[in-house]
C-alpha cells in the first residue's frame, strides 16, 4: 500500500528517539507533521539538512507543525546524531523499512559503481487531520526547508 495526495496516511507505530515505547503518527493529530527521510545519519547531505530544520524549529512550532527526521537507522545511531547536532525534534528509525515502503522512498541507486536500495531524500507535509497535502521528492538539500517552511505556512 502506498500513500497518495489528499488522502489519509494510514496510522504507523515507530520506534523514536526521546521515547521509551513506540509512537504512533495519530498521536500528532491537531498538528501538521514533516516527515523527512534521509539516507543516512552523518553523512553530509543529511547533516546539512537536519541543520536546516534544526535551525528554522521555532518557525515550525509557532505553525503548530511537528518535525520528525526518519531513516533506516538504529534508535543508538539516531541518539548520538540527535546530540551532535543539537537537534530539537525526535528522529524515527525505520529499519524494518514498513514506513519507507509506506511512502515509496525506496529506490535503486548507483554507489561506487554497484546497484544497492537506499532511500530517495524526500519529504512529506501531513495536516492536523492526518491528510497528506505536500510531497517532496528527489529533494535537494539546499532552499529545502525554506520550501517546506512556505508551504506549512500556507495552510496555518
């Protein structure tokens, strides 16, 4: 099954950073939610990008939009990158890949000349109902969160 625009994403539970037990996407109800997916944590693009969010946070919560980072990363991975970059938001770990395959970020890449499945940087603007009204994809990192920023803007 795979998300679409304009339509309610279906409830997921999540193993989060900050939290003893899983949480649940309808746990964010009456907030706007940005799910971004990443490759990896630590690398370049993926640092730089959580900065970006990290350092327009309080734009978000003054939208009432909640921010969560997702990839397919160790809840211990995402802990130590979440303290090294004084990120304010919680970071998912989808290891089992059941959310990335939810919203399709799965793709084919080329790394040093070998075919392996990674995740397609992208990210998704879901409202206070639980509707997902915005999709990114293929995002590039630089002007990203300012797009992002726009949109949720937009909506309030």
């Amino acid at each position: 099954m795979r998300i679409e625009l304009n339509n309610v994403v279906p409830d997921f539970s999540a193993s989060i950073t900050g939290k003893e037990q899983a949480v649940k996407l309808s746990d964010y109800r009456g907030k706007n939610v940005v799910l971004y997916f990443y490759p990896k944590d630590s690398t370049p693009g993926c640092t730089l990008e959580s900065q970006n969010f990290r350092d327009n946070y309080e734009k978000f919560v003054a939208l009432n939009t909640v921010i969560l980072g997702i990839s397919r990363d160790s809840i211990r991975s995402h802990d130590g990158f979440k303290c090294k970059q004084r990120l304010q938001f919680e970071l998912i770990s989808d290891n089992d890949e059941v959310i990335c395959q939810l919203f399709d970020v799965l793709k084919e890449k080329n790394m040093y000349g070998k075919q392996v499945i990674g995740i397609e940087r992208s990210t998704f603007l879901i409202n206070a109902d639980g509707v997902l009204i915005h999709e990114w994809r293929k995002v590039k990192v630089d002007g990203h969160v300012e797009e992002v920023l726009e949109k949720v803007s937009a909506i309030v």
